[in-house]
C-alpha cells in the first residue's frame, strides 16, 4: 500500500496528539512522524489510514468540550479532508 507524506503544523500534530481517542488509536502513527526543521510533522498514511484518521478528527470536533478544541479539530478536519480529495483525484 502506498503511504502518502501529510505535513502538520506542530500545532495541528499536538492537537491531534492531545485529543485522548486519537491519541490512543492513532499513537503508532503519531510516534513515527518524522520532524522537520522548522518544528512541522510527516506522517506517513495509507489512503484507508488518511481517511480513518479524517473520520475520527471530524467525529471529535462534533464532540469537542469547548469552542477552541471543536474549531482547532475542525480545521484539520477540512485541511485532512482536502489533502484525501486531492490523493483519490490524483491532483
């Protein structure tokens, strides 16, 4: 299976990262990013784990506890979606 590179601000990794649920499903992926210079993330998904990790994202901004988590998951939510349109059309 072909693993694509998605890039994450160290902001949008750590909200990933400290969300509770992702965390515990996702944390083998979260751990094998690989940091960049400027302090950005890599993570290395399949399509199916780009489209998991996306669901979940989403499923987590509709259950956020405060304004700020369902915004900062909501945008990585259409930043995550965006990059999987992108990947199934091959643009």
């Amino acid at each position: 299976m072909k693993k694509h590179e998605i890039e994450l601000t160290k902001y949008e990794f750590n909200t990933l990262k400290n969300n509770s649920i992702i965390n515990a499903i996702f944390s083998t992926l979260l751990l094998n990013s690989i940091e960049t210079k400027n302090g950005n993330k890599y993570l290395y998904l399949t399509l199916a784990e780009l489209n998991e990790l996306t669901g979940f994202v989403a499923a987590e901004a509709n259950h956020a506890k405060t304004p700020k988590q369902e915004e900062a998951l909501g945008a990585l939510y259409e930043y995550l979606d965006g990059i999987e349109y992108k990947i199934k059309r091959n643009l």
